[in-house]
C-alpha cells in the first residue's frame, strides 16, 4: 500500500513538471552575423576594426565581437531571444586625419544601435548597423578673396569676400558665429626691436596699457582689429555638410554697372575679372559714407561689433590673419586694450578685443609672398603656415583650402592648421563652388 501510495503521488507531480519544463524549455542556440558601415557622410564605406555589442534584453548577458575587412562580425552559438545590438569605433584625431582628412582636437566617437533585434534559431539571423559621428569638427575658413580685381578695368577691393565651409558630417548653423580680423603688426623689422615688439617682431601686447600682469596677454589670446557676428535666432541659418557661407564686403554683381551712394554710375570695364557675389549669404554694411558700401536688401548684414576703416576691407596684399569663434558671452563684452606701443589713452586711442584662444575653431594666416613675411599673427598651434596670392595684390587671385578627400559628392577639405600647406591659389575666385 505504501508502494501504491507513492506511485500515485508521483503520477500526480508529473503534469506539474512537464508544465514547468514546458514553461521554460532550454534555450535553442542560433547565430547572428552583423555587418557594419559608416553612413552615408561617409560614402557608406565598410568599417572595419568596429567592437559589436549583441545584449540579451531578458538575462542582459553580452557578447562582444570586432568586425572584419568587410565590416562583418559574426556570433555563434548564442541563445535565441531578444537583443540590443550596438557598435562603436573611437578614432584618436591622427586617425580621424588619415580616415577624413580634418584636423580635430579631441577623438570622434562613431556609434550606431539596433534594438530589439529577434534572434531565431536554425538560420543565420543578419543584422545591419550604420555607424553615425558626433560632430567632428566646425565651419572652416574655406576661401579668402583679398587681392582684389584690377583698379582700372576691375572692382578694385570692394568684390572682396570670405567664404566658410561646414567640413563635417552634420548639419550646421551659422547662427551667432564670430568672424575675427586679427590685429597685429604688418611690418617688417629693421635693426633693434623697440620695446613693444616680441622676438618675433609681433607686438608683445602685455606691454599694453590697463594689461594685467598675471594675464598671458600673447599666449593665451588674440587680438581683433575688426569683428562681426552671423545674425540669426539659433537655427535659422543651417549650413549643410559640404555646402558653404559667403560673407561679402558688398553682396553686389560687380561684373554690371552699378550707382554708388553719390549717385555716380560705376561700370567695370573688363567683367571677366570680377565676380557676382549678388547671392552672398550675408555682406557687412557699415553705412559710413563709402561710396561702394550699398545694401542689398536681400541679403542679411553682418552685426558690426568691431569696425575699422569704412567697409570691411581686406589687406590687399594678405597681410592679415583671420580666425571664427563662438562665445556664450557677448564678443563686446570682452576685454579691450590698446596697441602695446601706445604711450597714453585718449578719445581717440584704438582698442582691439582680447579673445581667447581657445574658442577659436579655425584660424588662417596670409602674407603677401614666400619672401615679403610680415611677423607671424597667429602661433604655430593655430596656424603653423601662411596663405598667399603668387601674382599679388589687384590680381582677382583667392586663396582656398585643397579638397583632401571624397566621399560621395561630398568633399573633405584639408585642415591641418597649417596654411602653407592646406591652401591653394585661384587665379579667379570661385565663391560657392571649387
């Protein structure tokens, strides 16, 4: 009878444990083989070297795997279920070099995900992923027209403009950005150097009146000799990635015939060496008498925080740095001092913005030639070289950035902070285009 009693006891607990083993049966293995590509900012192109993270969403166990030359990792043998997929490739700025051509300060992280991801048994489940940057850099100085057309038969120097390029990934905005004229000594020097000059021969500006001492007036900053501000509400000027701004001292088709403020009719004698720069992004109107300085109406002026002289004119002959930055203060907030070679302050005394060096996010350095050097504005940092036009001043010579790399239709230019190298000359600019 015990006997009996037991054998029944255990045909009652056998439904119970089938059902159990039915509610949780054991996992069958599959197989999952991912493949990895940048996007499309990047021509789509395999990535290789990429660590691939499959995670099961139930017990959040992982699995961690590297692709191959085709942008393939695969995992066997893993329980079916329910995954995150994830994948992320860390490039230091000498890699990202190599890879996109740009110069950055700090590694570009690319990531992509792909959630709740069915991992079936009995096939090889494929699962796509397409790595996407973090922005990798900002807008770049691209092209600078500052030589000007000939002064008899061409617009002398009011067809000048600057043109900036978003050499990233992502979409842009040029809303609020800085655009610097850097104040410097334009000079070369002869004999003994005064005292308000460096070695160098650049002006040593904590000499300059009202300068702190504990300041590091030439190593940690700039200085402006003109400055001016994209306007916009934040996002109301997008930059695509590929596609440019152009800031012209007059945003006229100079090539045509055109009245002046004291109603006289100017007609360039030979269009072909000039430009239309009508369809600029945005012109500098300072209204301060300049018979060439007209307003286009369709086109947004700059804001003027800083002005010198009566346009926004260039240096004919190169003898200029130019730098962008951003700044969560107002730029007419910041410091200001004189010319370290200026002996006492009056109405009349000039004083240039002192901006830190370390929110610029491009500089660009010119000189007239490869033997007429004037002292080096910026230090090797921020510009290791220089631009120039060979044929000179009054030449309808640009210089611009050389394109470093392809993908798709997008180019890269080179950005290597230095100048000498990442620029070309132009015998014609070429506003908006290559």
């Amino acid at each position: 009878m015990k006997h009996l009693s037991r054998l029944l006891c255990l045909c009652l607990l056998l439904p119970t444990l089938w059902s159990c083993d039915k509610d949780d049966p054991e996992t069958p293995a599959a197989q999952a083989q991912t493949t990895v590509t940048f996007d499309a900012a990047y021509a789509n192109q395999v990535a290789e070297a990429v660590e691939v993270k499959l995670e099961n969403i139930n017990t959040r166990e992982s699995l961690t795997a590297t692709t191959d030359a085709q942008g393939q990792a695969t995992f066997g043998s893993i329980p079916a279920g329910a995954y995150n997929v994830t994948a992320r490739l860390e490039m230091s700025p000498a890699q990202f070099l190599t890879f996109a051509g740009v110069q950055v300060s700090a590694p570009v992280l690319f990531q992509a995900t792909a959630q709740n991801q069915t991992i079936t048994p009995g096939q090889t489940n494929a699962v796509a992923l397409t790595l996407k940057a973090g922005t990798s850099g900002e807008l770049v100085i691209k092209q600078l027209y500052y030589a000007g057309s000939d002064r008899v038969n061409g617009a002398q120097s009011r067809d000048q403009f600057i043109e900036l390029y978003n050499n990233t990934d992502a979409v842009l905005y040029a809303d609020g950005l800085y655009l610097a004229q850097i104040e410097g000594n334009r000079t070369i020097p002869t004999g003994a150097l005064p005292g308000h000059l460096l070695p160098s021969g650049q002006y040593d500006w904590s000499k300059s009146i009202g300068m702190p001492r504990t300041v590091r007036a030439n190593e940690d900053f700039v200085y402006t000799r003109a400055l001016w501000q994209i306007p916009g509400t934040g996002q109301q000027y997008p930059v695509q990635p590929g596609q440019s701004i152009v800031i012209a001292q007059t945003a006229l088709n100079h090539k045509a015939p055109y009245t002046g403020t004291d109603g006289t009719v100017v007609t360039v004698r030979d269009p072909s060496l000039t430009i239309d720069l009508s369809t600029a992004s945005f012109e500098a109107y300072y209204n301060q008498g300049l018979d060439s300085d007209l307003d286009n109406p369709a086109v947004p002026n700059l804001r003027l925080v800083q002005t010198f002289g009566t346009d926004m004119i260039l240096d004919n002959a190169g003898r200029d740095g130019f730098a962008i930055f951003r700044s969560t203060s107002d730029a007419a907030t910041f410091n200001k001092y004189p010319r370290p070679n200026t002996a006492s302050v009056s109405s009349n005394t000039n004083y240039y913005y002192q901006v830190p060096k370390s929110i610029l996010l491009d500089a660009v350095e010119c000189q007239e030639s490869s033997t007429q050097l004037v002292p080096k504005k910026f230090t090797a940092e921020l510009d290791a070289g220089y631009a120039y036009c060979p044929r000179g001043r009054y030449t309808s010579q640009a210089v611009i950035r050389k394109v470093v790399r392809t993908f798709g239709t997008r180019r890269i230019l080179q950005d290597t902070n230095n100048s000498t190298n990442d620029f070309q000359a132009l015998n014609l600019p070429v506003p908006f285009g290559f």
